[in-house]
C-alpha cells in the first residue's frame, strides 16, 4: 500500500553505484541544459527570471519520491507556461506580487486537482482529450508561443487578447524595434537552428561519439547565454535598447503557503484543471513512450498523484505550474539516466546555480530567451499529423481544426474546451444515426455479410437486419425508422432478425423502441427475431418482460436464424419461393 | 413542395361530409374540456385567464394548416406553462405588462427556434432527451405543479425557488388559510378524483355507451366549474374570502407583434429552447402513438414547422407557449376526429366561449381551477417508470433520478440540462471501459462466442479477442492495456486476432493505439491480424498505411482467422499443441 504511493521505497532497494554515476551524469547534462530553459519559460509566463529556476527544483525533488517513470524530468514547460499567463494575465497585472501570487496559487490548485485525480483513480479522463484535439492545441500553442516572443526579438510592447489584435498591434510598433536586439535576437535563433540541425553531426565527425555529440548539441542554448551576455557588455553604451534579464536575487527559495482566498480559488479552479489534465496528457504520452523502449511499465494513476505533488511543491518553494517536459526527459533517457535519483541531482545543480551564479545572468539580453523559446516551440508544430488526419478522418479533422481556430481566436482554455467538445459531439452524432446494412449469407459459409458489399444467398420471406451501433436513446426512433422503412419495402417479409453483433448496450429508450417494433411488426403478421446477441445484453433484457413478448425467439447464431426461417419457408403450404 | 409544408393540401382534398361531422363532434366535446383546462393553465404560468383561451384559438388554426397529426390537439399544457413561469419570473414580477409581454416574447421565440430546426431538419436532436429523462422530469414538474397549486386551495402565498423553500414557506403561512377556499378546492379535487375513476363506468351502467360515458366524463371540470362558481353567488358575503378569477376581458385578442428588445430575446434563448423541444418531445410522442393506431404516418421535422407556427400564432394573438398535449389529444382521437378540421372547429367553439360567455367566469374561484390541475398533474406521476428503469439499468436510473433531484432542487431547465448530461456522461463513461471478451469456436459450428460463456474450443498459441465497442479517444488506451495484459498471460501467444463485429468505427486517436500495439507485438514477435472488419471500417484504414504495416492479415470471418492459424501452427517445426 506505501509502497503503491511511494514507488521510491521500490526502486531505491536496488540502487547500487553503477545506476548511482549514470544517474549523476545524466542529472549534470539536464542541468546545463535546464538553466536557460527555465529563465526562459518563466520570461514566456510572465514571470521573474528566479521563479523558473524555482520551479526547477523543488518539483524534482518531489517526482523522485513519487513518480513511476524512470527516466522522467518535470518542470516548467512552454504550453503550461503560455496556459499560466493566459490564466494569471485574466486576474492580475504583469509584474505585480499580485501577478506571482496568482501564478504560485495555480500551481497549488492545480496539483492538488490532479492529486484527487489519482486517489479517485480519474486518469481515464485525461483520454477525453483526444489525440487530433491534443494535436491541434500544441500546434496552436506554438504559434502563439512563437509570436508572442517576437516582441523580446524586437525590443517592443504587443498587447492584445487574440492573435488578430496581437498582429495588428506588432505592425503598429514595429518602427520603434531596437535593432541592436533584434540583431542579437536573430542571431542566436539562426546560431540555435544551425545547432538543432547540423552541431551533432559535426561532432560525430570530429570523432565524438553519437550519443555524446546528442547531449553536448544539447548545451548549445547555453553557449548562446554566454556568447550574448559577453556581447552586451563588450557593446556597453551601444547596447543600452537592449533588454537585458538585470537583478535576480541569490539563494534559494524559503518554503511558504501561497496567499488563497475562496474568491480566488473559484476564478482559478477551471484554468487549473486545464493546465493540470494538459500537462497530465503530455507527462503520460512522454512517460509511456520512454518506459516502452525498455519494457518499464509506468501506473498512470500514480503519475497523477506524482505530477500534482510536485507541482504542490514548486508552489510552497514559490514556483509555478509544472509538466513532465519531452525534450528534458528525451535528454535525461539518452544521456543514461537509470532511477528518479537522477531527477534529485538535477535539483542540486540547479539549486547550486541559483545561489551562487545568477549574478553572471544580469547582462543576458531576454532577446536570446525569446530565440531559444522560438527554437523550441517550432518543433512543436505537427503539419504531417494536421495532413494525416485530414486524410484518415474528416471528423477527426474537424475537431483538430475547431481547437486550432479556437486557441488562436479565443485563447488556450476555450481552444481546448472547444475541441474536447466537438471531439464528443461528432461521436455522438455519428452515433445518433448508425450505419444499417441488410444481410446475407456468403456462400458455403456461416458468415453474413452486407448485401451491398458482397456476393450473399438471401432466404425469400427473411428480412436480416445488422445495426452497426449500440441501442442508446439519440439512435432509438432511428432504429424504429430503419427497421419501419425495410419492412414496407418487401411485402411478402414474415421474419425478421435483427443480427446483434455490434450492439453493445441497449438503454431504456432503445428497449422502449424495441418493444414498439415487436408490437408493430406483430400487428402485421411479422415475427421479430434477434441473433448473436450478446451475453450482457442478454443478461440485461431478461430482466423485464421483452423476451416473454417478443414475437420470435433468440438465436445464437445467425446461421442458425437463417436455418429456422429456411424450415418456416418449407413448413408452409404455399412455399413463396420467387 | 408546397404540400410538404402544407399538408392540408393533402387532406383537404378528401374531405367529405362524413369527416366533417365527426370532426364537428369531437371538437364539440374537446372544446368543452379545454374552456376550464385554458384558464387553469393560464393560472399554472402566471397570467391572467384569458391569456389560457387566447392560447386555445390561433394556435389550433395554424395546426390545421401544417400538422401532419390528424388528431393532435395544441393548446396550452401543465409542464410547459410551469417552465413559462419559472422562466418569465426571472424577469419580470407576476401580474405586471411587462410579465405578460416576457411570456408572449417567449412563445415567439420559442416558436422561431422550432421552425428553424424543422427547416434545418434536425428532429433528430429531440432524441437526445432519453425516455427516462424525460419521464423523470415529466414525474418531478407534477410533484412542483401539485404543490404549487397549494396556494390556491388554502388561499395563502407560497413563495421560494425551489421545493423545500416553498414548504417551508407553506407551514409558516398555513395558519392564515381561508376556510371556505379550502372546502371549495378539496370539494372539488374529491368530485373529480371520482369522476376520473368512477364516473365512466357509472354511466355505462346506466345504458350509455362506453366510449360516449368516457367522453362525457371529460366534461366533469366543468360541472365543478358551474357548480363552484354558483356556491360563491349563493355564499355571497360568507364567501368574501375566496379568490376568485374575477373580470375577465370580452372579446377576441387583436393580432400584434411583441416587444422584442436584444437584451431580452437573449435572456429567453435558453428557456425557449428548453420549452420548445420539451414541448416537441411530448407533441411527437402524442402524435406518433395515436397515428400508429389507426396506422398513419406522421412527418416529425414537419411537426418541428407545425408546432412552431402555431407558438408564432400563439405569441401575436397574445397567447404564451403551447405544446400538443396528451389528454386533450386523446379526447380528440376518442372522440372521433377524422382531420385536422377537428382543431378548427375547436378553435371556432372556444373563440365565441372568449367572446360571449366569460363574464359568468366572475365569479368563478381560484381553487376549483387549482383541484383542475392538481388532478390532471397527479396522473403525470409514473412510479412504474421508476421502477422499471430501476430494474433494467442502474445507469439510466441515475440519469431519471438526477432529473428528478435536479428538477424539483434547483429548478425546470436545469433539471433537464442535467438529465441530459448525466446521460451523456453515463454514456460516455460506458463506451471508456468496454467489455472485452476472448473468444473460441463454438463447436460444430464457425461460430465465436466468449469463453467465458460458452463452452468452446480455442487454438494454441492463438489469442482471439473480441471488443465490443466502437475504438475511439476515450477507450483507446483502454484496449493497449486490454491487450496488453491479455498478451502477458500466456507466453506461447504467437497470433493474435482482434475480432472487429462490434467495432463500428476507429478514429485517429484508436489508429495510432493500434499501431502502438501492432508495434509492440510485433517486437515480442507475435503477429496482429483482424477479423470481421465491417466495410467503412475497412474503408477508411484503406486510406492510411496501417494495413501495409500490419504485420498480419485482414480475415473476412473469425473462422477464416482461426483455420489461418491452426494451418500456420502445423507448418512450423516445433508444433506447440500443448
């Protein structure tokens, strides 16, 4: 039972010092690699330099204790971020304490959701979230993300709630852009593109091994740190358009209950569950894609206890929102990590920068943060998923497409709200009218298939209906429709039987239109029989009174049916073979 | 076309002396049921009693010219005058212009909406109000309609949002009851009471015939009516504290448009929604039954067009919404009506009562038109129901006992909402979590059935699983799972066939699950086939690469599957017949 919620009491028994040095060098490569990361995403939620290195440690520390994946590193990530200033921004003034403490209250709601979540063993739910909408959203996300840092590339303000507004705003102040920034700004992107495509590679010829050449191109953001702080001081006066990060305080965080009112708690509870189960869906997809490369297997309930304890824990050490993050946990996996220890190594290094090194970040122009954002999220946008389920499913499609419009329109909690909707609403309504095909038998077999599809015998005087559904109330007078409309078509039909392979449940509506059915075709002389139902089905109707009023009878096999009706034929006296 | 939106193009050509008079005397009898039926409901929504019979005329008229029910009776009803009410008393206070002017807007609305869903054809939606939903809402608005009534038959305020406040409201004021109100209204609930029940039977006895006895015996509120109205005259000053519906205006309502104000029409949007498919649902399940007895055919987007106009004509002769209601609907098909004609006729009757006869109703008290309803209302409540959904599915009870909590806590439209939902949801949660079966061959037979059922052979090294629900967001990662441990149980597994009779559909969140497991699978060296792939299922993967990267076959039966691999088996080296 402990050790259900403390998978750490599993794992820490066998730790011995060969996971121990794979554990501390991976830890060393995420740290270097995290530094600018988290100064960045802080910068994209609106927020001072020092929360995001906050925001790296203390969730580390807590995923070790509680996590089930091996290999994955939490923090703070670019769509909780644009989540977090979309949500904080709708309360508070950027750069106010009121700005802050709304974004570490986000953090505590929103882990304490996901911590009910687990107990209740809700982790099903994130599954609402559909892939196309999970798709659409990210690639949304992205762009939003991307555009919304130009205004650090070119050193000026873009207001506006929509991406419209926001274009319209950067075309309006785009003459007073600061080139200086711009031109460090375009720099590092073109320096950080060159690095994500060709630095590897480049290595690997040098002789570097290829796992190694990985994880060192990995480190680039932070040669662009150094390269474009040295920059802006050697420029001294002529870079002073420049926006640079400036004071951020030394030391480490002191542990503190973030500021909750009830009126406050109420305005954040939907944002956090947004931020929650998104961040949730992308931890899962990340965990479970890295335990499957090496047969790890991961307690998708647990993770939503674990994901909402650490971010319990960057709000108590005044941190914001934080995920399980790809690329982080991608280089955490390639550079060897072995256990969740290698997450509490990471937290070490960073909480070591943030005590003694922040003080060499005062000249980092936020022009090279927004590079490195942009780099980032670039990687994010999925045009050969967009054009795949375009070709795979219109629905699918339209739904990926309602949450693209939505997020870019209306902002990240409505894009998803949207999508989530129309995912449910298309399902429902494919639902609402199923596919109906008439029935026959594929000759010199048992099996029955569409008359329309295939070459099938068909028993003169049987109708063979087969519902491609189940019998639920939005599809009930449908069926009554469908089964009504066949039935008129042929005048000499004495049987019919309903083929119940794909109905899965029938509800009381549908057993009311059942009933309906039996009576009508009963009054005209029409049996109505029902094959290969199935063994829940079945259980459910001999409950009430349907089968003792049924006018035929229950057949196990279709095949079955069929022979009866063949005998019923030939029992006549007037064979009505045509 | 034209005949399409019109049917009485149609009938109208037919129509004969015969039809004429039988019409002539169903409308007779229907009229005097709906004179003391118009003003109770006009008490029930709020308005004064000649709003009840302006409702009775225009609406009739317009169903002539578009119903396509020969039989169906509109006018106003119990449940839709409890939602005017509940809805108009937001807004506006009882008795001022400004209420009846809201109520009026409302039907107009209403009426609007219903048109347009008929020309847009989406009938279908209606069906999204499941059976027990509806009935439980139906059985929650009698208990609120009977207990609101109160008031009237102890001639006291009740006041209160929901059902606890009002009794409450009701022990507190109790002791200011008016005696002689309360003797009038019990004295009148105790008479129809027995003529519902005993009165029909009564008159047969004594020679009349039965379906005349059951037709007279509709006409008991108005013997209460006039017996009623006569005690106040005769008790004179003895009577001075009885509420009495006092004088009403003579004469036909003046065609008008209403008041209609943005602000306001927006307000009313979601009311008249919920009022106008509430009121569909019950017009068409009315319609349906009566014309599956005498086999007609109705046309149910048409009846969306009918039952909108006739809320339009309802609205600009000074009415509020109307509905086809049940009783009066069946009094009309006893009674003998051939046509539509029958409402016209109808109409025609209650136009010169609104015109000659409403000042012998001065006199005429309140709580005789309260026991009216009460009456009427307690035949609504249908513990059968409830009892039946109990027993047939716990989930649909859930839905109809949500509905009935909802609707009596926190009100009509919200009821209904959360009847709706909860469906939705129980729905939803269902096809998460399908059953899943492994399946074996019935002997002597090419027939699969679960082998948990069924005593049935199945093939070494061969897992056939069989899932029965349509692959989709919410369950697919439900059925990796699924398989996944189906997989892990038995190490000899070299097959595995997925039997896809149920499967009706797979979106793009399933693909990718399936090629996650054709994937892993394939790892472990076991090969994925399908079987009983219905044809748009098969249809769409065509569209994608999936079945290039199957590392099985696609089966036309689960018997071709099964022989496929008993043959594989035998042509390995190492048979593994175990």
């Amino acid at each position: 039972m402990v050790t259900r919620y403390l998978p750490i009491l599993t794992w820490a028994r066998k730790y011995n010092r060969e996971t121990f040095s794979a554990d501390l060098v991976a830890a060393l490569i995420v740290t270097i690699m995290l530094i600018p990361q988290s100064l960045a995403y802080a910068l994209l939620a609106g927020l001072p330099p020092e929360v995001g290195l906050y925001a790296s440690i203390a969730p580390l520390l807590v995923y070790t204790l509680f996590g089930t994946s091996m290999t994955l590193a939490v923090g703070p990530v670019a769509v909780a971020s644009l989540m977090t200033a979309s949500a904080v921004g709708e309360i508070a003034a950027r750069g106010t304490p009121e700005y802050l403490g709304t974004a570490i209250a986000l953090a505590l709601i929103s882990g304490l959701m996901l911590i009910a979540m687990g107990i209740a063993r809700l982790g099903f739910l994130a599954n609402f979230l559909s892939h196309p909408v999970i798709s659409g959203f990210i690639t949304a996300s992205a762009v939003l993300i991307a555009f919304g840092q130009l205004k650090n590339i070119l050193g000026i303000q873009i207001e506006g709630h929509n991406l419209v507004e926001q274009v319209l705003d950067l075309s309006t102040n785009l003459p007073e852009a600061d080139f200086t920034t711009f031109l460090i700004g375009v720099s590092v992107f073109a320096f950080l593109v060159w690095a994500r495509r060709s630095l590897a590679p480049l290595l690997t010829r040098t002789g570097v091994s290829a796992p190694l050449s990985g994880s060192l191109s990995k480190a680039a953001p932070v040669v662009a740190v150094i390269a474009s702080t040295l920059a802006v001081v050697v420029l001294g006066q002529h870079a002073q358009g420049v926006a640079i990060v400036g004071d951020i305080p030394r030391g480490l965080p002191r542990p503190a209950l973030p500021n909750l009112d009830l009126e406050l708690m109420n305005t954040l509870l939907f944002p956090a569950l947004m931020i929650g189960v998104v961040g949730y869906v992308e931890t899962i997809s990340v965990a479970q894609t890295l335990a499957a490369k090496r047969r790890q297997r991961i307690d998708p309930d647990q993770e939503l206890i674990a994901l909402g304890a650490a971010n319990i824990g960057s709000a108590i050490s005044g941190g914001f929102p934080v995920t399980g993050g790809f690329s982080r946990s991608v280089v955490n996996f390639d550079a060897g990590a072995k256990t969740p220890a290698a997450g509490t190594f990471t937290a070490i290094g960073i909480a070591l920068a943030t005590a003694f090194f922040t003080p060499f970040l005062f000249f980092l122009p936020k022009a090279t943060l927004a590079a490195t954002i942009i780099v980032a999220v670039l990687s994010l946008i999925d045009i050969e998923t967009i054009r795949r389920t375009w070709g795979y499913s219109k629905s699918d499609f339209t739904a990926m497409l309602g949450t693209i419009i939505g997020t870019l329109a209306l902002g990240v909690e409505i894009g998803i709200a949207i999508g989530v909707m129309a995912s449910l609403a298309l399902f429902l309504s494919r639902t609402a009218r199923p596919h109906v095909a008439i029935v026959g038998r594929i000759p010199g077999s048992e099996h029955y298939r569409n008359v329309k599809r295939h070459q099938v015998e068909t028993t003169p005087g049987l109708l063979s209906i087969r519902v491609d559904e189940s019998l639920y109330f939005p599809n009930a007078r449908y069926l009554e429709d469908a089964v009504n409309a066949a039935v008129s078509a042929d005048p000499n039909i004495r049987n019919v039987v309903l083929m119940c392979t794909a109905i899965n449940y029938i509800d009381s509506s549908a057993l009311e239109s059942l009933e309906q059915i039996n009576l009508r075709l009963e009054d005209a002389g029409i049996k109505l029989h029902l094959s290969e139902v199935k063994g829940p089905v079945l259980d459910r109707l001999e409950r009430v009174d349907f089968l003792t009023n049924l006018s035929g009878k229950i057949f196990l096999s279709q095949y079955q049916a069929d022979r009866y009706c063949i005998d019923s034929n030939a029992d006549t006296s007037q064979p009505s073979q045509s």
